[in-house]
C-alpha cells in the first residue's frame, strides 16, 4: 500500500506491505498527534500553551513533549549553544515563523531576543510532566518534530501492528526498515543543493542495522531583504541567519529525531567545525558544498566505515 497526505506544512508518503487495510487514518492520526501538540503554527497546540504562558509558570506537557525537548536541550549543550529550540522569537523576527517578515529586523530586537536564548532557558520536571520558561522565549520544534512525528508512526507500523516491510518520508526525512519484502534494500537518494532536482548521492538501507535519515540545507527556505537572500538556518549565537551558501548534510541514525536534530545543528556550523563534531559524536554525516562552481562530498569517519 501506498499512503499520501498532508501535515505539519508539508507531505508524507508511507510505503507498507501489509495485509492491513485502511491504515490511512491511524497513520495520519500518528502524525496529527505530533502536529497538534508541536506546531507553532497552530494556536491551541501544547508548544503554543508553553509559549503563551507566563515566564516561570508551569505548564503541563505530555511525555512526548518532555522527550523531544529533553534530546534537543541535551544537543544544545554539547553543540554549546548553535542548536537551540528555544529561538523561536528570533525565528518569527527574521520571518521564517508562522507570520512573514518584509523587512529585517531592528538590530535591537535581536540584542534583546540573543540575551534570551539558552540551553538554560526552559526548565523541566520531568516527574510532574512539566515545563516552564525561565525567560522571554518561545519553543520551535521545526528542527526535531518532523523527525519525532516519523518515529511514531514507525513505532505504530513496525512494533503495534508488525510490519516488517515498510518506508516512511515526511517532508524529506525518512525512516525505513532494512529490507523490502523481497529482501532488496530501499535506495535513498540525496539531491545537489545547487541543482535539487538532480541526486548527487544514494545510501541503501541494508548497509545499516536500521536507516533514518534527515537533511538539512540552507539553500530550501530563504528570504529577501534588500536584495539581500538568508537562509532560514538561524544561528542562535550571533542571532541572524546563515549566510546562504548551497550546502547541505544529510545525517544517518537508527532514529529520525536524532537525525533530525544533529542534521540542523551541523548545517549552522562552520563547515570544519561541524566535521570536527560529526567525528568526535561519531555521527554518519554527509557534508555537500559548492567550491570553484562544483560540488564537493565529505564524509564523516563513522560514515567511511558504511559499506557504500
């Protein structure tokens, strides 16, 4: 079976083969679930209620919230602070938020906002199941949910109904089992960030005990002022986006939320900088960068150990 549709502002496909019938609606219903409680784009959703509330006032989140957001603080740290999901405000001033920006923001506001953002920005408690912003800050998970909305639906295929045969992809991330069911690998293509319609390079599912992969890139989503084109990879430090520079990593795990994540704080480091952390974390990281008008591919060392 093939399933389509559309969430969290971008599509899905699910490959199944199965003898299940109408499995659209738990399917959907799995990645809805996600939608409804981390979409900033919805004002009733759990990150909303998080980012409305009071500064140290507790809020009731659910155990789903609590891992997603304990994965993205524990990446923040060791990342020192370039993967952050508490910029939200810093996202919605440069207008890559639910509401778009015409012009640049005040370089005030963004003083402000970079005095804000921190690893230490939001406290959890993990036993009440709660969180509270300790400053004037908002949660985005746009750099982790997609990536935590395919894992459960995995979870739901593979280990509630024992589906052993199946791929899933959520606006561009994927999560496969290591076979098809005629025991041939998925073929996984990654495409030229200088020409996204053409692959540059495939992975195969097999050559892994089990394959999710993310890719970030700053050259998907820009915006322009004055002329000016920013990528909408947003580094929290100096506060403003990356400059625009044709480049992606593609990133390898046994779970789409960590390649999710780890994908996104790579691609706002420097290049070397994010090597030097793909190999220290032994993470399986593709690096694709234009140099002298051409592509170039660096693979990680944990990558260089995979069969290609």
């Amino acid at each position: 079976q093939r399933i389509e549709g559309s969430i969290m502002g971008t599509t899905y496909n699910v490959i199944v083969f199965s003898e299940y019938d109408n499995l659209e609606q738990s399917i959907y219903d799995s990645f809805n679930s996600v939608n409804l409680s981390m979409s900033t784009y919805l004002n009733d959703s759990l990150i909303n209620r998080v980012n409305y509330s009071d500064i140290n006032e507790w809020v009731n989140v659910s155990h789903d919230f609590i891992e997603v957001l304990r994965y993205a603080v524990d990446t923040c740290i060791k990342s020192k602070g370039l993967y952050d999901v508490s910029i939200g405000k810093l996202v919605d001033s440069w207008g890559f938020g639910p509401l778009e920006k015409n012009q640049k923001p005040p370089p005030k506001d963004i003083q402000y906002l970079k005095t804000q953002v921190g690893c230490d920005s939001i406290e959890i408690n993990d036993e009440a199941s709660a969180v509270k912003r300790k400053r004037d800050v908002a949660l985005d998970f746009s750099s982790i949910a997609k990536g935590f909305a395919i894992d459960k639906v995995y979870k739901h295929l593979f280990s509630e109904l024992n589906i052993e045969n199946l791929f899933i992809e959520l606006g561009g991330e994927i999560r496969t089992t290591k076979h098809k069911i005629d025991r041939t690998p998925w073929k996984i293509g990654v495409v030229n960030p200088s020409e996204p319609d053409k692959i540059i390079h495939s992975f195969i599912s097999s050559n892994h005990d089990s394959f999710a992969m993310a890719t970030s890139g700053d050259y998907r989503n820009i915006r322009i002022f004055n002329e000016e084109e920013y990528s909408h990879t947003i580094n929290p430090i100096v506060g403003s986006p990356n400059n625009l520079s044709r480049k992606s990593v593609s990133v390898i795990s046994d779970n789409a939320m960590i390649a999710d994540a780890l994908a996104t704080a790579l691609n706002v480091m420097e290049l070397e900088a994010a090597m030097d952390y793909a190999n220290k974390y032994e993470i399986k990281a593709l690096f694709i960068y234009e140099q002298d008008s051409k592509p170039n591919l660096l693979f990680s060392k944990e990558l260089q150990k995979v069969k290609m």
